[in-house]
C-alpha cells in the first residue's frame, strides 16, 4: 500500500498514461521486474516528472519490502479502494461542518459515518482467507488479538 500511497500522492497530478506506467512498478511480478519497470518509468518521465521519481528511488528500500509477499497478499496491499472510499466518506461528513466543540463530537460524527458506510461494504476481498493466512506468517504473533484465526 506504501506503494500505492506514494503513487497516489505524489502522481495525482499526472496524466493516466503515466500512472498507468507508474503501476508497472507496483504491479511487478518480482523485485527485479520492479527495479526494471522504475528504471523504464524513469527513462519515459524522469525529465517531466523528476521530484516523483526521486521520491521512489529515495524511499525504494522501504518501498521494495513489500516484494517479499506473495503476489495475492501484494494485491490486497496495493489495492486502496477500500481506505480511499472510508476517506471519501470522512470528506463527505465534515466538508459541510464549519467546526466541532470539541474532538469527542467529530469522533462520534465520524463513528456513525464508518457505521453507515459499512453496510454497503458487501464485496470479499479476493483471495483473503489466503491472505490472512500468509501475514499471520510474516507477522507471527500480531494478528491472534485482533482476529480469531
């Protein structure tokens, strides 16, 4: 999702041609095909885009992580649907408030908006029981609290 995220924040004023290039990095089979794909976005929009394509190669070692998953685990990563549809429905609830009395009423507005919002949430994500078996692995010991495995 770091991925994606830094896609998203740094590439949302550029063209879909060139996101669609950008995805080619995140969307990489392998490591190598992602150090690949980068090299071909730089030499295709490094001299357009130069700030972006320095963040990725900053943040790469950070980024690059996530190719250690499996590629069903990775797309359940990058696939920020879901974060962006909870973030556009915050949007909705509070871009008509000119203010709150205090941070306990925003966190009850937002409560209720999540609540609201979950009922339309009806789609499985692809692959999840799969998914969740293979970070209960990478991650030995984190889930068990929170989920019933």
């Amino acid at each position: 999702m770091a991925i994606c995220l830094l896609d998203n924040g740094r590439v949302k004023f550029i063209l879909e041609e060139q996101t669609s290039s950008a995805a080619l990095v995140y969307k990489a089979a392998t490591l190598n095909a992602a150090e690949m794909a980068l090299d071909e976005l730089e030499t295709k929009w490094g001299d357009k885009y130069p700030v972006v394509i320095k963040s990725w190669r900053n943040k790469w070692a950070l980024l690059s992580v996530y190719f250690k998953y499996p590629d069903y685990v990775r797309t359940t990563i990058y696939t920020t649907n879901a974060v962006e549809a909870v973030h556009r429905q915050f949007r909705k609830l509070t871009k008509t408030k000119g203010g709150f009395a205090n941070e306990n009423s925003l966190l009850k507005l937002l409560y209720a908006g999540i609540l609201k919002a979950s009922e339309r949430w009806t789609h499985p994500i692809q692959n999840w029981n799969l998914t969740l078996s293979q970070l209960s692995i990478h991650f030995e010991g984190r889930l068990e609290n929170h989920i019933d495995l």
